[in-house]
C-alpha cells in the first residue's frame, strides 16, 4: 500500500493512504493536492522502515549513543546520591550549598494514593466522573537493551 506523508501528518478523512489509492478518491471533499503519480510524499508502507533508517540513520545512530551515555550517567547518578543520601543522614546535615547546587535531604514520610483500577471496579461510575481526559503529544520511546 502507497502511505502519504501528507496524510499521516495532518489528514482532514482520518486515512494514512495516498489520495491516489483511496477507494474514495472521486467524492473525497479533502482530497490531495498534489494528487499525481510519483508525489514526493508517498512512500510504499513496506519499505518504511528501510527509508527510514536511510533518510535519519546519523540522527538515529546519534540519539541511540547519547540514550546509552545518558542511562550510564542517570546510574552513576543513582548511586551517588544514595551515597550523599547515607552521608546526610549519618551526620545530621539538612541542607548545603555550592556554587551551582544546592542540596536538600527529604526525610521519609508516606504518601497516599488512589487505586484506580480497585476504584474502576468497585466504583465505576465515581471513576467516570472524576476522570479527566488530557492529549498526549507524540513522542519517540527509546529502550536499552
């Protein structure tokens, strides 16, 4: 199948495919404007992927070793916390400063919270009416592995 950039980005009918190969093409009131053959925005959904990785394969390679740099420094970070974390404990300091950071230790206390699934079962209809819904921009979701 022949998918639109086009269409895919901001399609009026709610289709992913080229105009040219829509069963609705001769009433469709949104159809293309660039509706001919060989439009730079199509491109056969097999071969996404492969087109992908060609057209953004630098930007690909690049976000994958700054994701690996960034997890080894978030873990680096973690224990080093966990150890100024022991060390604010053991000699009763509060809080410090230095010249870009400030430090402060949270003690530990509890922390309520709704069940929203037990709440959804035993309680629909209070879950319904205080349910709010909220868009949810499109991201890219990256996993070490």
């Amino acid at each position: 199948m022949i998918k639109c950039k086009q269409a895919i980005e901001s399609s009026a009918c709610g289709k992913t495919c080229c105009c040219l190969e829509c069963e609705e093409k001769d009433t469709c009131k949104d159809i293309c404007t660039e509706l001919k053959e060989g439009c730079e925005d199509a491109f056969e959904d097999e071969n996404a992927l492969a087109t992908l990785q060609s057209e953004a394969g630098t930007v690909i390679q690049a976000i994958a070793a700054l994701t690996v740099q960034k997890k080894a420094i978030e873990d680096q970070e973690k224990a080093m916390r966990a150890q100024l974390l022991a060390a604010m404990e053991k000699y009763g300091v509060k809080s410090f400063e230095s010249n870009a950071v400030k430090f402060v230790y949270v003690a530990p206390t509890t922390r309520t919270t709704i069940d929203s699934a037990k709440l959804k079962k035993y309680l629909p209809n209070v879950a319904a009416k205080y349910s709010k819904t909220s868009l949810v921009s499109a991201s890219v979701k990256i996993t070490i592995k």
